[in-house]
C-alpha cells in the first residue's frame, strides 16, 4: 500500500531549505519520493494520507545504546510505587540484582522509550543477548558510535538534549529522505522548525516510523 505522510518536510544538509507543506512517500519498507504534498498526492491519487503536525524528519541516532539498556534499569509501571517511573543506574541500579530476563524486560521498555523520541538507531555493541535481542526485535539499527557522539556517562533518552553532545544533522543517520528507495525511517515532531526542534528536543515526537511502519504514536 502507498502511503503520504505529510508535515513541514526537514531535510538536513548544507544549502537545503525545510519544505513547508511536504512530504514523503511510502511503499512498504521503503521512500518512494519526497517533497512537496501536492505533488506527491496529484502524482499518485489513489494513496492513503496521513497528516501529522510539526516538522518531519529523518529518524535519530541515539549514541549511547549500551549505557541506555544494559547499564540502565527502566522499571515497569506496576513498580512504580517501589521504584519510581525514571530509568535507574548506579546504587540504585546494583540493589536490583538484575538476571538476565529482568534485563530483557528492562530493555524492551527502554527501546519502547526510545522509539517515542524518534529514535531509529542506536549505539552497538550489544554485550547482553537478551538486550541485543529487544533492540533486534524493535528493528533498530545498531551503529557504532563515531569521535563527536557524545561523553560518557551523559546518556539520555533524547537523542538532541544538549547531553547528548551532537547537533541536529549527526542525530540523523540517514538524512537522505528524498532519496527513492531507502528505508522509510523517520519521525515527526510538534514544532515548527529545526530551531524549535534543538530548542525542544525530541520528547516533542509525535510519531515514529521504522521500515515503513508506525512503531510510536503519541495519543
């Protein structure tokens, strides 16, 4: 099935201007144009649209995988009352006596975390193959983390909060949305540019598509 989504379309580069009232076109796993909604819709009348607020851009990199899942406890919301709705480390983390299933059921909640801030990619290698299996799973891509992907001991969530210590254009491992036949991997974001993007950060996801399919919505 064909399928538009439009949004103010980002595509980061030097020189390329955001594409107010763009688009891009999906079939299956895979891009099969980018641009403006009108051309895309008059080009292919007959596919399914979906229209979604903000700014939509390639999906992000989060440089920090092995620190987010296998160093980081993300409790399950039935403990809350004992642990609290925040990802835990350090003392916190090590009173957990953590097995190997704990980690699994940790990690599919933190990938789940990462999915509603746009993330699409994260930093390998994987050393638990429980976590290695939920990343799997998801359909993230594992990258390795370059020179500039942000200082140890920073993790966070989101793949642009100033922690993370990479700008916009590095959190996007495949910027080329206008490039047919790609993977359509990309998010979209309740702001009005990519100024308001760095300024917000990518909590203001609204939704997230990995290989064609929606794997976050906000509600």
């Amino acid at each position: 099935m064909l399928t538009i989504h439009t949004a103010d379309l980002l595509l980061p580069g030097p020189g390329r201007e955001p594409v107010p009232g763009g688009a891009v076109l999906v079939e299956g796993r895979l891009i099969v144009a980018a641009g403006p909604y009108e051309e895309l819709a008059t080009a292919r009348p007959a596919a399914r649209v979906r229209r979604w607020p903000g700014l939509l851009t390639p999906g992000l990199f989060n440089p920090y995988g092995s620190e987010l899942l296998e160093r980081t406890y993300h409790p399950d919301p039935r403990e809350a009352d004992a642990l609290g709705t925040e990802p835990l480390t350090g003392a916190a983390l090590d009173a957990l006596g953590m097995t190997d299933t704990r980690w699994g059921a940790s990690a599919r909640r933190g990938v789940q975390r990462m999915l509603a801030h746009g993330t699409v990619a994260v930093a390998g290698p994987l050393t638990r193959d429980t976590v290695a299996d939920a990343v799997h799973r998801a359909g993230l891509a594992l990258r390795a983390r370059s020179g500039g992907g942000g200082t140890p001991g920073r993790a966070s969530l989101d793949p642009l909060d100033p922690r993370a210590g990479q700008p916009l254009d590095e959190a996007m491992p495949s910027p080329h949305l206008d490039s047919p036949g790609r993977g359509a991997d990309f998010a979209v974001f309740d702001v009005p540019d990519a100024a308001g993007l760095a300024a917000v950060g990518a909590a203001s996801c609204v939704v997230t598509v990995l290989a064609g399919r929606m794997v976050h919505r906000r509600r």
